[in-house]
C-alpha cells in the first residue's frame, strides 16, 4: 500500500505540499497518481505522473496550480498544491498503476488518504 502525508487545514490562496510514500515500488515501471474525495462526492482523478515522468491532468481546475514530482531515491512522489481554493478541499489519495496514467488498467494499492481542508 501507498502512504499519503501532508494534509492539514489552509487559508484560500495558501500552499500544501503531499508525500505519497511507494516503499518498494519501482518507479521505473509504476505511473503514481493523485486522488481526491469531497464530503457526498465520488473519488476523481487529479494528477498523475507517468514512469517517464510525464504528467496528465485528470482534473482541469487544478492545472496551473498543483505539481506533481517525483523523488526515486527516496520512492516519494509529491503533490504540490498552491493557490488552493476551498473546493480542493477534500480526502487526498495516491495510487499506483502499471505502465502508464492512462490505459484499461486501473490504479490500485490505495492506502489511507491525508484530509485536506480549505477554508478561511
């Protein structure tokens, strides 16, 4: 399973950085992507990032204002998320997937989520 970290409560217009931790993974193969879940809402793609390191944008909104990277030494793969706005607020989730952020495969290993809470 995957670790998420990093949530925490921020002012509109304030920065959070995520940890996704993939111990044991092999970032050579294994595309990461980010999750979200709003209160009464169904979990929706945000970012992913591929294992060339390539980077899809499952949600429009947040492109321009979250960043996705990767550390392979450290197996950690981050989400940097500026200019927050309070409908980003939600349950934060990483997940990996074979080969790729897009295809018929689906992403799986989820571990817990880090709650993210937007509000003033």
């Amino acid at each position: 399973q995957l670790q998420a970290f990093g949530g925490g409560l921020v002012q509109p217009g304030g920065s959070l950085n995520l940890s996704c931790i993939t111990s044991g993974v092999d970032l050579d193969y294994y595309a990461i992507g980010w999750f979200r879940q709003a209160p009464g809402k169904e979990r929706e793609g945000v970012i992913c990032i591929s294992e060339t390191e390539a980077v899809t944008f499952f949600e429009e909104s947040v492109r321009g204002r979250f960043t996705i990277f990767r550390d392979k030494a450290t197996r950690t793969v981050y989400l940097q998320m500026d200019t927050l706005r309070p409908e980003d607020t939600a349950v934060y989730y990483c997940a990996l997937r074979f080969w790729g952020c897009t295809g018929t495969g689906p992403f799986d290993s989820w571990g817990q989520g880090t709650q993210v809470t937007v509000s003033s």
